[in-house]
C-alpha cells in the first residue's frame, strides 16, 4: 500500500514538473515572439517612417502645429515598443524561472 502511495507521489510530482516545465517554455516562446514582432514590426516601421516624413513637411511648409503633432506621434511610438518589450523581457524572465523551477523539482525530488 505504502509503495502505491509512493509511486502515486512520484507520478503527480512528475506531471506538475512537466506542465511547469511546459508553461515556462510557453512563456519564453511568447516573449521572444513580443519582442520581434514590436521590435521589427512592419507596421511600427511604416509608422515611423510616415510620421518622419509628416514633420520633414511641417518644418519644410512652416506649420510648427504639424511638426508638434509628429514629434508627440513619434514618443508615443516610443514608448509602445518600450512597453512591448517590456512585457516580452518580463515573460521570458518568468519563463525562464519557471523552466528553472521544474529542473531543479527534477533533480532533488524525482531521480532521487
């Protein structure tokens, strides 16, 4: 009865591993996605490129309402791919620990 038990043990903390092990690969998958796709994406760069050209005509034409426009554009831009990395630096940090984690459940609870 006492081995059930035990094999019982070592099966549930086998699955647990498995699906820590899992979800932090999902995680770091999922950042290292967020942070391309902000990063190299066609449209933030279509955006910027378009807003650069919008103040190179507001400066040319001297209308400095369309050049305070771009500049206010082109933060915000800014500091969307900041955040974005942000969040994809934080998903792969957890993702990382998570993956760490279930190594070492593995290694000091499972082959013992």
């Amino acid at each position: 009865m006492i081995e059930l038990m035990e094999m019982d043990y070592q099966f549930i903390l086998l699955v647990m591993d498995a699906a820590i092990f899992c979800l932090g690969a999902v995680m770091v998958l999922i950042g290292l996605g967020i942070l391309v796709k902000k990063g190299f994406g066609t449209e933030v760069q279509n955006l910027a490129a378009t807003t650069a050209k919008l103040a190179q005509k507001g400066i040319a034409d001297d209308i400095s309402g369309l050049v305070g426009n771009a500049s206010v554009l082109m933060n915000a831009l800014q500091e969307m791919v900041k955040t974005a990395g942000g969040i994809g630096a934080f998903l792969i940090l957890f993702g990382g620990i998570f993956i760490a984690g279930s190594l070492l459940l593995l290694v000091e609870y499972i082959l013992v």
